[in-house]
C-alpha cells in the first residue's frame, strides 16, 4: 500500500491521462502516538502517525480487514501508515475493533463510527479534510461507517476509499468468505433466510449500497476481477447505486484474483498509475478543491 488518503474526489472517468496528485518533497519528522479511543474496550486501540508541527492536517482514519474476526492491525499497515503520513503530511490513524463478541453487526460499526469522530475532533486535524480508508471487511466497515455519518447533523467524513470491500452483504453469504470462512454468519449472526424469518432488516442495515443516499461522501472503490472472497459484482453494484443518485466515486477493476492490500500496486488497464495512486489523488482532489484530475505540475 504506500499512498492513500484524505478527502473527497472527482467524478468517475476513465483512467486514460490521470495524474496522480504528487507528495510533499521533504519528509517531516512523524510522532507516534498510541492508546484507547474507548478506554472501557481493549480492543479500541488507535495508533496515530502525525508530523511533527501544530497542524491542522487532513487525517485518515485506517480500518484492516480480516474477515470481521481480526481485532488489531498487523505490522505491515502500521508500517504503510508511518509512511503514508511521512510522504503526505497527514495525520494517519490506524485503528483496532472488538470482533467474536455478541452483535459483531453492531458493535463492529459502532466502534468505527466511534473512533472517526474522536480523530475528527482533534485539534490538529483540519475541518473538512478527514478521510476513511478500509481493506476487505475493512472495506465494508469503512463505506458503512461513512455512508451512516452522511445523514447525521454534522457529518465529519469527507471521502471514503474501500478496496476490495463487500457493499452487499447479502451476496457476500454466498461468496467463498463464507463458504471457506463461515465470516459473514460470525459477523451477521445468523444466515439471510434466519433475519427474514425473524423479521430482522440486519443483512439491509449493513450493506452500504442499501443505506447509500446522495449526502454520502465521495466513494473510491477498487477490486479484482476474479477476487476469491468478494464477488466483483458487488462493486459494480454500488457504482451503479452511486451513479443514481449524483455522487462521485470512481472504481477500477484489477486483472487477476488479488485480494485487499494485494491489488493496491498494481495498474487498472489503460492506466500508468497504481490502485493507491488514483485513491491518493482522487481523494486529494476532495481536500484541495482543485479540478478532478487535474495535472499537478
């Protein structure tokens, strides 16, 4: 992953001539921080990346797959975070969440609703420049956490990016992450036939192209063709969804059967930049209120 972040973007178009916004040219010193966003839950840690200065920065907020069962960052995104805000000059923050609890459809987008709200309220993060980013299940709790905030009051996220991440969880039961996994049964509870019975709406409240309304934020979507546990579908789906209503978004589709952080260094077809590069301008564009893709030099 090596470039990500912050704020909203352009309309969807195709990848011929994009130019990826480019990174500061002198790397700041970074200071690590790290602790609870909920003090009463050991699983809501978040480890902040941030220059070292008063700021205000543009911030993103990370959330890492795993199927809805991995509670904590692995090495290797807190690695991608110290660079990401080391090459951009943003604040990054990389977050935990409780999973295998009671009610992980709930609890799970709660914390991370939770935890965005405590990074945006920071005093060295800059109004209007707040971002989420997830990988897989990751993915699917970022764009939930982001679409539900866009009809709150005072909404605080700006852009949303999702690789490789499921939009509708219903499609997502019949999909190999289940089949070798059982992950959206553990997430979810019980099977879409158990909710319809029940009369539950759980399999429609957290799929984000059921709730996906024109206030949520601009939506940057990217998968593989023959991913083995999210059907490409799925993105498609939501695209359309996306179109509908006038919010801009762009998706890429990737050759081949990566997965998550795997596909976000290789190049859409027809395009010299990677999967991160145009998420990285794409989302830059939202923040600096330039024209979409336009050339940076």
């Amino acid at each position: 992953m090596l470039g990500l972040l912050v704020a909203f973007p352009g309309t969807a178009r195709a990848a011929d001539g994009d130019q990826p916004a480019s990174a500061p040219s002198a790397a700041p010193q970074i200071v690590t921080t790290s602790g609870w966003y909920a003090p009463d839950a050991p699983a809501d840690t978040i480890t902040t990346f941030e220059p070292a200065g008063p700021g205000p920065y543009p911030a993103v907020v990370f959330v890492h797959g795993g199927a809805w069962g991995r509670s904590q960052p692995n090495a290797y995104e807190l690695d991608w975070a110290k660079d990401l805000a080391e090459q951009q000059s943003w604040l990054v923050a990389v977050i935990g969440y409780p999973t295998k609890v009671r009610n992980e459809h709930v609890v799970e987008p709660r914390a991370i609703s939770l935890a965005i709200r405590e990074v945006a309220s920071r005093a060295d993060v800059e109004a209007g420049s707040v971002a989420v980013w997830g990988e897989s299940a990751g993915g699917q709790l970022a764009l939930l956490a982001a679409y539900r905030d866009a009809v709150r009051a005072d909404p605080v996220v700006n852009a949303v990016v999702s690789i490789s991440g499921p939009t509708d969880m219903r499609t997502e039961y019949k999909s190999f992450a289940e089949l070798w996994l059982y992950a959206v049964t553990h997430f979810e509870g019980m099977s879409p036939q158990a909710a319809q019975g029940m009369g539950s709406k759980r399999y429609a409240m957290t799929s984000p192209v059921d709730i996906a309304c024109r206030h949520v934020p601009p939506t940057f979507q990217a998968i593989s063709r023959f991913d083995p546990l999210v059907p490409a579908n799925q993105v498609k789906v939501l695209t359309q969804r996306l179109a509908s209503l006038y919010v801009l978004h762009r998706s890429v589709w990737i050759r081949g059967d990566g997965h998550s952080s795997a596909i976000e260094n290789q190049y859409p077809p027809d395009s010299s930049y990677t999967v991160e590069q145009l998420a990285v301008s794409f989302i830059k564009e939202a923040v600096t209120a330039r024209h979409p893709w336009s050339d940076p030099r």
